[in-house]
C-alpha cells in the first residue's frame, strides 16, 4: 500500500485515519468491492446477456444487454459501497471505540470528523469505480471514450447515498436498524431503478418514483456516459446531475447537524 501524504488539515486527518483504519483491512474488502461485481457482470451481462432476444435488444436502444447493464451496475455498486461505508464505520466511531470523540477533544471539530469521513468515502468510491470501469472496457461494454466520465458520476451516485445514511448512522447507538435500510431501501433500489431493464419496463404508477432516488440519476448518467447517448441530450444530463448534487447537499447538511449534536451534547 502507498503511504498517505502528511497533512496539517484538520479535515485531513480525519481522511488519514480512515485510510490508516482501511489498510489494516483491506484484504477483507477486494472480493465484495471488486471481485463480486465483475462476476455479477459476467453471469448477468455475458450469461443471461447471450439469451436476449433481438427484440429485445431494440427496447434498450439498440446496444447489447451486457453494454446496457454494465453502467448501471457500476453506479449500483458505487451505492451499496457507499451505504456501507456510510452505516457501521460512523455509529462505531461514535458509539463502539468512540473515536470520533477522542478527536472531538483535540482541535478536530465536529464539521472535520464529518467532511474527513466524506471526503475518505468519496476516495474509497473513485478506486472502486475507476476498477470496475477498467472491466467495463476489458469486457468491450463501453460504446464510448466519455465512460472515464463515468468514474465521477458514480462517486456522485454514491455520495448521494453516503451523506443522508450518514447524518442517520450518526443518530443511532445500535445497529439495528441499518439492516432495514439494506432491505427496504438498496435492494429494491438496486433492482427497480433502471439497473437490469428500462425503467419504462416499470407500471406507469412506479416509473416517477425512480425520479426521487439517486440511483435511477447515476444509472442515466453512467449510462449516458458509457454508451455515449448523453450527447444527445445534455439538458436531460444537466438534470441527473443537479439532482445527485441536492441529494449530496441536503446530505452533507443534515450530516453536519447530527455530528455536532451527537458529539456536543452526547
């Protein structure tokens, strides 16, 4: 592993324990970081992808199914590791080895903690979509140079998630309820929000809800990128992309509040 710069920032230190915190146990994180999703890509995008019929390959724009699924797979991955990220590893720093309150006593504030751990997830989702969009293009999935664009749209995606479980994890002194926010929330996200099958695949009822998560907004966006259609209409572009950043502000404000109030008074 490369070591981490030095850094005098208060923010920065907080990103350089989490780097220190990952090195030790990095090795535990490669195959669902990484090797999972490559497999996930194989047996959906080249296994079931082969039996696709040619009708309907023309409803998804006329690309294979394996260059249709394979964006959107990377901005769902970009979120299950981002909510991760975002659950356990928060509430510990608060509540297990009570971290985050041992650097509350030193000129470390409650704003740092918070933005150090955003700014180690934002890292964190870079590495693993830069992989994972290298196995896009090794598998020849990428109808288009714009997918490196692809990289920030998914750490966008993921931040969008990351900021609002957050600001909850830093509200909670169990982690009880973080298994609802996987079962009601990511795996019905990861399903129903355009990642496996066209959203207008969806009843009519359910198609504007997608409009609200953050996933359906990276989804478009990698895919846009990936199969180069977003040139076709950057407004629409435009749109995914003020949305995944109001969900990432509202986030970010909401973790700022629940930090200082959890740390300040208790």
């Amino acid at each position: 592993m490369i070591a981490l710069p030095r850094t005098n920032s208060t923010v920065g230190r907080v990103f350089e324990h989490r780097f220190l915190q990952y090195r030790r146990t990095f090795r535990a994180s490669i195959f669902s970081s990484f090797l999972s999703p490559a497999l996930f890509l194989t047996a959906m995008g080249v296994g079931l992808g082969s039996y696709v019929s040619s009708s309907a390959v023309s409803s998804l724009g006329g690309v294979s199914y394996l260059a249709f699924l394979a964006p959107g797979l990377l901005a769902a991955t970009a979120m299950q590791s981002a909510s991760f990220e975002a659950t356990f590893p928060i509430m510990g720093g608060l509540v297990w080895n009570k971290i985050f309150h041992a650097m509350y006593a030193t000129p470390i504030s409650p704003r740092d903690i918070a933005l150090g751990n955003l700014a180690w997830i934002a890292a964190r989702l870079t590495f693993i979509a830069a992989v994972f969009t290298l196995i896009i293009v090794l598998f020849g999935a990428a109808a288009s140079p714009l997918v490196v664009l692809a990289i920030p749209a998914a750490v966008l995606t993921g931040l969008a998630f990351a900021a609002p479980i957050a600001a909850f994890a830093a509200t909670q002194r169990t982690p009880d309820r973080f298994s609802n926010i996987f079962r009601f929330g990511i795996t019905p996200l990861f399903l129903f929000s355009g990642t496996f099958f066209p959203l207008t695949s969806l009843p009519a009822f359910l198609q504007p809800l997608a409009w609200l998560t953050p996933l359906y907004h990276g989804v478009a966006l990698t895919r846009g990128l990936s199969l180069g259609t977003i040139v076709n209409d950057p407004a629409f572009a435009l749109v995914h992309l003020v949305a995944l950043l109001a969900f990432i502000a509202a986030g970010t404000w909401a973790l700022l509040v629940t930090m200082e109030r959890r740390l300040v008074r208790g």
